[in-house]
C-alpha cells in the first residue's frame, strides 16, 4: 500500500520526528510564534509545513534539501 504525502505536522509530530525530544513542545511554540518555525493555523492547531519538516531532517543528516 502507497504511504500518503504529507503535506503538515502537527507539534507533536514535529517533537517526536525532527527534534525527537531534545526540545520541549512549549519550546517548540515559542520559536513558532516567533516566526522561527513557519506555521499555519487551523482550528486552532499549530500546524508545520511538511516542507520545512523534510528539509531540517534532511539537514540532519548532512543531505540538505535545496
């Protein structure tokens, strides 16, 4: 079965799959509403894109996305 593209994150998603842990989730919406971290709302929720999502993974691993 084909996985699905992604298109946002959630802030949890984001803590467990880009910072896994290393920053806490009010830190994490803290640099969002800074404007650290790109970010749109929707009811309420804080949602990443997954392009942002993909390219600090990819960074992570010295793969940057360009």
């Amino acid at each position: 079965m084909d996985e699905k593209k992604v298109n946002f994150y959630t802030v949890n998603q984001v803590y467990d799959k880009v910072f896994q842990g290393t920053l806490s989730k009010t830190t994490i919406h803290h640099m969002i509403k800074q404007g650290k971290i790109p970010s749109v709302e929707f009811v309420r929720k804080k949602l990443i894109p997954a392009y942002w999502v993909e390219k600090c993974i990819a960074k992570a691993h010295g793969s940057e996305i360009i």
